[in-house]
C-alpha cells in the first residue's frame, strides 16, 4: 500500500485564508458602523453586572444608579455607570502597593 503525499504551497494557504479574511474585515466594517450603545436596560444590568430585579430596583430608590424612565422602561446611561464603577474602584490603591 502506497501512500501519497501532498505539498501545500503558502499560496494555497493565503487562498484558503483570503475568504476569511474578507468576512473579517467585512464584520469589522459592520462593528464600525455600529453606534456604541449609550444606555443600559434592566436586562442589560442583569447579563453584564449579574443585577437581580430587586437590587436594580433598590439602586433606583437609594440613587445608587442613575436613570430615565420613559413609558414602563428604565434607561441607565452607560457613561455614569461607568463612573460610578470607577469611582467605587480600589484601582488606584492597588497599584500604589504594587
């Protein structure tokens, strides 16, 4: 029994590459376009922080989190929360010890 051994060439790498790469950068071109989210809802507080009803609602009543109610739902802006986190970070005292 022979065996056959094939050569791969770099050329038929970068062809196998090639689409690839242009459904890459055609996701990226997508990304780009794409405005970054600039509000949280309750569900996104729940998937990203790991927030129960209670505690978004309790952060709402104690002025925790900052918010906008329009209708039934509840907008968190995602810059103030993120300065909140900033704010609330051992960031800086951790790497003075460091």
């Amino acid at each position: 029994m022979r065996s056959t051994i094939e050569l791969v060439t770099i050329e038929d790498v970068k062809d196998e590459i090639r689409p690839v790469l242009k459904e890459l950068a055609e996701i990226k071109s997508y990304i780009d376009k794409v405005a970054p989210k600039q509000f949280y809802r309750n569900r996104d507080l729940k998937a990203v922080f790991g927030f129960s009803d209670n505690t978004i609602c309790d952060y709402r009543n104690d002025n925790t989190i900052p918010y906008t109610k329009i209708g039934s739902i509840y907008y968190y802006p995602v810059i103030e929360i993120n300065k909140i986190l900033q704010g609330n970070s051992n960031y800086d005292l951790v790497n003075k010890v460091a």
